[in-house]
C-alpha cells in the first residue's frame, strides 16, 4: 500500500516520455504539478493529458516546452495561449468518449495525478469534485499518484478508490478553486434566462452548464415543478431549486430522487452540500453522457452555449474562428439525448451581439470557425430576441427564423446576405 511522501518525492515515479493524466476542474492537483514542473530540466516529452484545469497550469509555461506538451481534450483560458502559440494540443472530442480512450488503450495512461480526500475508516478516498474521466484513468493507469486534501467532499457514486490502487500520496491541506455563483444578471441575460425557462416543462430533467446565462435561466425557474437534473457540471445555481424542492429527481427514469453529475464546480457552499450527501451522486462521464441513457429521462432538456450560429443553424462552440477557445465537451452529447427522449428539448443559448457588438448570428461562419454542433442536430436557439424552432425546418425557414432572433441593427444585412444566395422566399 502507498505510504505518504513528499511531492517532490511522489513525482519522482514519472519518468521521460510518460503519458500524465491530470484530474481538473476544481480538482486540478496544484501541488503535484507544480512538483513535476520543477522536473523540467531532467525531463523530455511528457504529455498530459486533461480537461480543463483551473489555475496557473504551470507546465503548459513557454520556459518548459521542452520538457511538457499538453494535449488539451478541453480548452481552458490557462491553455489558450499555449494551444494557439503551437506548444500544447487540443483534442476534439465528446466528453462521453474520453474514458474510452484510457480504457481502449487508444491513449495508453502511464501515470494519473489526482485529486482526493482523505480515506474513511475501511481505506476508501473519493474522487471528489471530478469524477468525470478520472475514474478511468485511475483504472488503467500503471502509475496513480493522489494529494490527498481534508478540504476535498466526500461524492457518492463511482469516485471511491482503495488505498491499495496508489503508487505514493501527498498530503495537503489547500483551499478548492472555486467560480462565484451569480447572484444576479444583466438585463440581457435575465431576458434570455426567461425564454429558456418558458420552454422548460415541469417534469423535465435538466442539463446544464456554468455560466451566466445557465445561472439566469436557473433562477427563472422557482416557479417550475418536480424536475430532475442529469447533468455532466453541477454548479452553485442548482442549489435553491434543490433546497426549495423545485428539483425532486422524482420522474427520472434512473436514480429517481437523486441529482446525477459528472463533475462539480462552484463555490465551499456547493462543495459543502454535495459532502457525503446521498442525494447527489458522481459518476463516469462514459455514462452520464451515454445517449442511450439520457434518452430514458423524461422531457429532458439540454441548455447549452455557443460562440456563433449561422443563419442555417451551424453551431461553433468551441473555437472563435481559429483561436481554439474551449472544447466540444457534452454539447452533442446531450443535444443528441435531449432530442431522443420523449418530450426533450435541445437548446442553444446565446446573447445576440458580441461584447463589440458584432452579430453572433451570423451569415457565414468566422473562417476556421469549428462546428461542434451541426444544423441537423440543433433544435432551439434562443437570445435575448426570441426563440427559434429549427426542427424540421427547410434552409429557408430556419434562415428566417433565425434572423428573427438576431439583434434588430445586424437583420437587413443578414436578410440581404440571404436573398443573395436564394434562401429567402415568401411562403417560408
């Protein structure tokens, strides 16, 4: 069984050329990476491979290039630099995937950096806050290397882990990241969290990620009835659905009466509530994003973001034209489920304009531009303008349907970019 160790000690098990998983997110291993990065100079081509991690992702720094290259399977802002500049990669792929490629060997693990809590009184840890792809890449890992932190939750679900499973343990004792929760929106925001919420139907199982427009349409909906939440993120906005019983889990076709997540992001408060509470359970990604088993909810309603749409309906989510800006993540994952199940909803939501004020639907798409989710698949998309229906709808119809929900000043331009190419007609 893993003793306790050092650091820098636990990080002497890596080796040039190793494959290094990192657990992220709120569990992003500050200690043991910062402990690796220290290695540089005595180390060559380490790949890692991750999420989105938060903090300073010292390894992904242009001073140790020579020793690190990230493969980023989702884009944060630490990483953005680092993909663009040429000295990390980004991966497209659904997150429902991910596990996969660990326990498929398609990319081997020699190593997993993880993230946990201290064990209980038979020798389990928990995962924690980010069950997600870890839970894989601690099965398959040859090397499993843990900081074990009294400040990481105890989840419930498929997070524990016996002791004997680890090659060393670090013991810490550091604060979690944390995002804010919101406690108010704009005007804009407010405004689409409304139309969101309007077509949200009681009963509903919900999906939905961080951010101020889920935030907004979460409190659009205390008025709502006896909805579930099978969800990949679980955030802070959750929360006063869950103590006001607005959110009961009971309809769900599976783990009726509990909140199913992947991950969870917030702040101490949510971190708090979702301690030892057998009301939420954490589980591998592989199967929170499984169509087959999203399609079995009732009315599932999928609530994600996009970058830009193009008056056909292609949605680009994770790039802003060839700046790779984040990933493609859950997105198609449960818009597929969400359209599958009976009664479910597949939504984009959007601000109409850009911070610069550009149009956000747009008549063609920034060169480079990625599209995660294509117009045969996109259903709702919705801004602060109104909702449009694009299912089963023509080029034509959705064309106007969707310049009927972009900013009044960008409409005369888009419908004259759309009678050039012979998609506006009269009976649309």
């Amino acid at each position: 069984m893993a003793t306790f160790v050092s650091a820098a000690q636990a990080v002497q098990h890596i080796k040039s050329g190793d494959r290094v998983f990192v657990q992220g997110q709120a569990a992003t291993p500050t200690v043991l990476l910062e402990a690796l990065t220290a290695r540089a100079d005595e180390l060559r081509n380490i790949e890692t491979v991750h999420l989105h991690l938060e903090g300073t992702a010292p390894h992904a720094q242009a001073n140790v290039s020579h020793a690190f290259r990230p493969n980023a399977l989702f884009v944060g802002p630490n990483l953005r630099a680092a993909v663009a500049e040429g000295r990390a990669d980004y991966t497209p792929i659904f997150l429902s995937e991910i596990p996969r490629l660990f326990r498929a060997g398609v990319l081997p693990l020699d190593v997993a950096l993880v993230h946990v809590s201290p064990p209980d009184s038979h020798g389990y840890v928990s995962l924690g806050t980010s069950v997600d792809t870890t839970v894989a890449a601690v099965e398959c890992a040859k090397v499993v290397i843990a900081q074990v932190n009294p400040n990481m939750p105890r989840t419930l679900g498929d997070g524990a882990v016996h002791l004997s499973r680890f090659t060393a343990l670090v013991s810490v004792d550091v604060p979690l990241f944390e995002h804010a929760a919101s406690t108010g929106g704009t005007v804009l925001e407010d405004a689409i969290g409304r139309r969101v919420a309007e077509l949200v139907e009681d009963g509903a199982t919900l999906q939905m990620g961080i951010g101020a427009i889920p935030d907004a349409v979460l409190r659009s909906l205390t008025s709502h009835r006896e909805l579930g939440v099978h969800t990949e993120m679980f955030s802070d906005g959750l929360l006063p659905l869950i103590e006001k019983g607005v959110v009961t889990n009971e309809h769900k076709a599976r783990q009726q009466g509990r909140t199913v997540a992947s991950f969870v992001m917030g702040t101490r408060r949510l971190y708090d509530f979702v301690h030892d509470n057998r009301s939420i359970e954490l589980r591998d990604c592989s199967y929170v994003n499984d169509t087959s088993i999203i399609r079995r909810h009732p009315k599932v309603t999928a609530i994600n973001s996009a970058i830009e749409v193009d008056m056909t309906g292609q949605v680009v989510s994770d790039s802003i034209g060839e700046r790779v800006f984040s990933g493609v993540g859950g997105q198609m994952d449960f818009i597929r489920g969400a359209t599958l199940s009976a009664g479910g909803k597949a939504i984009i939501a959007l601000p109409s304009v850009t911070s610069k004020g550009e149009s956000r639907i747009t008549a063609a798409l920034q060169p480079g531009g990625g599209v995660v989710t294509t117009r045969a698949h996109v259903r709702y998309v919705v801004t602060e303008h109104g909702v449009a229906d694009l299912y089963a709808k023509s080029l034509s119809q959705r064309v106007q349907a969707l310049i009927g929900v972009a900013a009044p000043q960008h409409c005369e331009a888009l419908e004259k970019e759309a009678r050039r190419r012979n998609l506006w007609h009269s009976r649309a």
